[in-house]
C-alpha cells in the first residue's frame, strides 16, 4: 500500500519540526494569493475553505474575499439577522477573524462574537443559530466557523453555516467561492473594510456567551441524572482545542465525575503525539494521535478526546482501549434509537457511503429506514433540522443526533454531545461501548476494515473523482460476485467523487479528500483479514490505474 507508516507516528514531534507561528502569522498578512494557481484559489471542500498560508492558500486576502462574498449572498437572500462568529485554537484562527471582523462591521453586519474573547466549537454556534432562529420567521441568524477542524497546525480554515445551523450546501459554497475568488482578482477594490479597532467598537459588533447557552443546554441531550447516578468515572482529554473551557463547567453543572485530562492551549500543539504520516494532526480517531489518552484508560470507566473545533469525537475504554469512529458509531446508534421513545417513528439512520455497513445491520434490526449518502455532514442538514433523521455520522467520527425530545439540537456535527454519549451509555447499560460492540458483533458479524490514505495532487484527486461505473470491467470482488457498483449514493442520488463497489460480505470505496492533498481508499470486509487485504489490493489497483490514465 502507498500509505506509508512515519517512525515518528505515536512519538511526540521533534522540536525542529513544530510551527512557527509567528512566521505563519507574518505568512497570512504578507503573502498574496495567485487565482491564476488552482492551488491558491477560494476552494470549499466538504467543511469549507482550507489551507495554509505558508502555501498561499489561507491568507488574509483569502479571508477578506470569502467575507464580502458571505455579507454580498447573505443581504441577495434577505439574512438579516445576526452572525455569529466563532474561532478554533490554530495559530491562524484570531488573524483570520480580526480579518473577518474588519469586514463584516464595514458591511453593517450584526455580528456576535464569543464573550470574552472565548474560543468556541462547532455545535456551540450551530446550537446558537438554531436557538436564535427557532420560532422565527424573518431577521434569521446565521454563522461563520473559524477552522481547518483537525489539519496540522499550519493549517487555516473558514467555513459558513447558514440559517439551517449547518455546513452550506454546494449552491451556496459556489457562489461564495466563485464571487471571492472574483474579488481577489479585482485586487480586493470591491471589499469593505475599516480597521480592527473600529470594527470591535462598531454598535454592530456584539458578544454572546456561548459557552453557557451551549451547556445549559445540554440536560436536553444527554441524561445527566442516569450519569451522576451511576458514579461512572469520566475523563476528557480536549486536544487543546476550542472546547478546552467547556468541560470543567458540563461536570460542574451536572454534577458528574469528569477530569480534564489538560487544559493546555498551544497553537504549536507540541503536547501531541504526531500521525500516521509524521504530522501533527488533533484526530481524536487515530491511535496515533491519541496516545495520550489511551495511556490512562486504566484511570476512567470511559474518557474521550475531541479534536480542534470539537466536531469530531474519540472513544477510549477500559476494556478495549479507542474504539474505532465505525465501531463506536454502531453502538451509538443502536443505543439512542433504543432509549429516545419520543423520536419519530420514522426517523431515519443517517450514514456516509464510507462508513461501515455493520450499521446496515443495526438499522435493519432495528427496523428503521437508512440513509445513505455522500462524504460531507451537510446531506444531513435538512432530516436533523425537520427530525426525520434521528442521526447522522460519517466514519470520520462526526456525528449529530437529535434532543432527547426528538427536536433538533445541532445541523452540524457534534464531538461534545457524542462523547458525552458514551457516559450515558456506560451508565445505562452498565457496560461500556467497547463491551456493547463485542455483544453486536457477536449477534450481527464482526468487521475488519482499514482505510489507506496517500498523497495526491490536484490533477490525481480530479481524476479519482471521475472514477465510474463503466471503468470496472470484473464480475468478481475479492472472490465474490459485485453486487453493486456505486458512483451515486443510494440515499439521495448525489454524485459522491469516486467510486463504492460492494459483494456480499465487503465493500471498498476510493475517493480525494476534499480537504487535504490526500486520496482515500476504504475497505470493509465480515469476513477476515485476509479478505480485507484482498479488497485493498483491488482497490489500490484500480486506483493507481486511474492515475496513470492519460
């Protein structure tokens, strides 16, 4: 396979290797894109606009266009209401927001920003555009996501949420992408901006307490009493991220026994063990990554990581150390469906063609309805706004779901409200998510599964997103008859940029990432190791084939 494991992996980074921040930072304000380079362009990908600004990729005229363009479609589509803005803890994040401040306040956007200047997840702005709106009709919120989610610490990311919570959809994102990157070519001529000191005092610039809107909140999500009951021991770790101030008041308020494993933030982010490739990257579903907290399993019933804009999620237990996102998500699934009465009866389960079919199973057990679609959170937007999907995950460990009540709680995804799952879960069941996985696999098959990823250009992933049908000329997968040769999702009939082949007991599936200059192979088999190794090979094959073509 090309995806080839670093002797650094699991090791903390030598010292040589950690960013520089400052020269980073000189990096976002000094140096201009080129719309001219495809690489240097506004380009949203399944969780909005990222780069570096090293690369000419994320810099401050990237921020500045993307900014006018989101005030230019907000007032075409009569938002008017408030914005509200939140940041990650990478060392980009507070300059690309200063950027965005400047602009929005020359625009005469009502803007809110985080009380006290504090940093502030995904779900905490989903949840408050979805709590600012309910009930309205006009003067609708929306918000803007300060964030390259889980990417190395060089890494910039700006993503837009409309007045539905969650990720902007294609239309959107394109026409945002379209008129920035119009606007950088212009020299930036067509963007309003004042300066910073002006735009913090304007009368349109407003704090809000996030923080506690978000955790006040939570009783309605997670049913703390059953975990304050059971006394189960809970640690989190927060990867130095933007939740790292959220935990301490959740165990305070709720009463429950949760430490906090550090409360460091670093935007060099030199306390975590590097990944599979040698990069630090805050993945809260790598072992790589996570040895930190794996290393105290013994410590805690259940603990849990999240990664830097708390979206995403990672499980550690005592009795099988990190469950993988796939493994974790059939146990999550299985349980909520089973302990949230109030749900829709034909409330859905939400998956991504990636993620592992051994959720076919549950949901088939279960009797719900699946929903299989794409890579990208936002194909769940619209069921977790409406309730007729009770949940949706990807094999990236994002997930959302709904109250306890079956109304909605958060569009996007939510790391906090699914990590906090697994304490309710260990505290109702009496058994951990890790020993509740073992008992499903025992009754509906046990998967093996692994996923390579390796480098690719732009021109490479462009041609893996091209992959179709007709280029798969075998009848037979790993030994068995293909089943079904997939380029369009069965749940909504969206193209999903690369290709899912499927037999009876396995499946892979190969597409570019939207958001790193990576490709993605993913293989599932229930049957073995060896048969897992074999879908991979065929996999890799077809893969390489497409990147040799023309």
């Amino acid at each position: 396979m090309s995806g080839r494991l670093s002797p650094l992996a699991g090791k903390l980074a030598p010292e040589g290797q950690l960013v520089d921040v400052a020269r980073l930072r000189d990096a976002y304000m000094d140096l201009r894109p080129d719309v001219g380079v495809p690489a240097q362009r506004v380009a949203f990908g399944t969780s909005g606009h990222r780069g570096s600004s090293f690369d000419r990729s994320f810099n401050e005229w990237h921020v500045l266009a993307i900014t006018q363009a989101i005030c230019e479609y907000r007032a075409g589509q009569g938002i008017d209401g408030p914005l509200l803005i939140g940041i990650d803890t990478h060392g980009l994040s507070q300059p690309a927001l200063e950027s965005a401040l400047e602009v929005l306040a020359a625009n005469g956007v009502e803007t809110m920003v985080s009380k006290g200047g504090e940093y502030t997840p995904t779900p905490a702005i989903s949840h408050a555009i979805l709590t600012y709106n309910r009930g309205r009709t006009h003067g609708l919120a929306d918000g803007i996501v300060v964030t390259p989610s889980h990417n190395p610490p060089d890494g910039g990311g700006f993503k837009y949420n409309p007045p539905n919570g969650g990720p902007a959809d294609t239309d959107i994102t394109g026409w945002v992408q379209k008129r920035a990157n119009a606007l950088i070519e212009g020299g930036l001529r067509e963007v309003r901006r004042v300066p910073l000191a002006q735009a913090l005092r304007a009368s349109t610039t407003h704090e809000h307490d996030f923080l506690d809107a978000y955790v006040s909140d939570l009783a309605n999500v997670i049913d703390f009493d059953a975990v304050r009951a059971s006394g189960v021991r809970l640690g989190v770790d927060p990867l130095g991220g933007s939740g790292v101030h959220y935990w301490a008041p959740i165990a305070d308020r709720y009463g429950i026994d949760l430490t906090v494993v550090s409360e460091v933030v670093d935007p060099t982010f030199r306390f975590m063990s590097v990944d599979w490739d040698g990069k630090i990257r805050m993945d809260p579903s790598s072992s790589h990554a996570m040895q930190r907290l794996i290393g105290l399993k013994d410590s805690y019933d259940v603990a849990f990581a999240c990664d830097t804009d708390h979206d995403r999620h990672g499980i550690v237990t005592r009795t099988t150390g990190l469950l993988l996102p796939n493994h974790y998500l059939s146990v999550l699934v299985d349980y909520l469906f089973r302990h949230r009465p109030q749900w829709r009866n034909d409330a859905a389960v939400g998956k991504t063609l990636v993620s592992t079919a051994l959720l076919d199973r549950v949901a088939k057990r279960l009797g719900r309805r699946l929903y299989e679609v794409p890579v990208g959170f936002k194909w769940f937007v619209e069921g977790l706004f409406d309730g007729s999907l009770g949940f949706g995950g990807e094999e990236s460990a994002g997930a959302s779901f709904l109250r306890r009540d079956g109304g909605v709680w958060s569009t996007d995804k939510d790391g906090i409200a699914a990590a906090l799952m697994s304490a309710e879960i260990t505290a109702r069941m009496d058994k951990d998510p890790g020993e509740l996985y073992r008992q499903m696999t025992d009754e509906l098959g046990r998967p093996v599964s692994e996923r390579v990823d390796a480098p690719a250009n732009t021109e490479q992933k462009a041609k893996l997103s091209r992959l179709s049908p007709d280029q798969v000329k075998s009848t037979q997968l790993a030994g068995e008859k293909i089943e079904a040769v997939l380029d369009r999702a069965p749940g909504n009939g969206a193209p999903i940029g690369g290709i899912k082949v499927a037999s009876a007991n396995g499946w892979f599936a190969a597409r570019p990432s939207g958001t790193e200059d990576i490709y993605k192979i993913y293989a599932e088999s229930f049957k073995d190791e060896a048969h897992l190794q074999r879908l991979l090979e065929e996999a890799q094959a077809m893969v390489d084939h497409a990147l040799n073509a023309g």
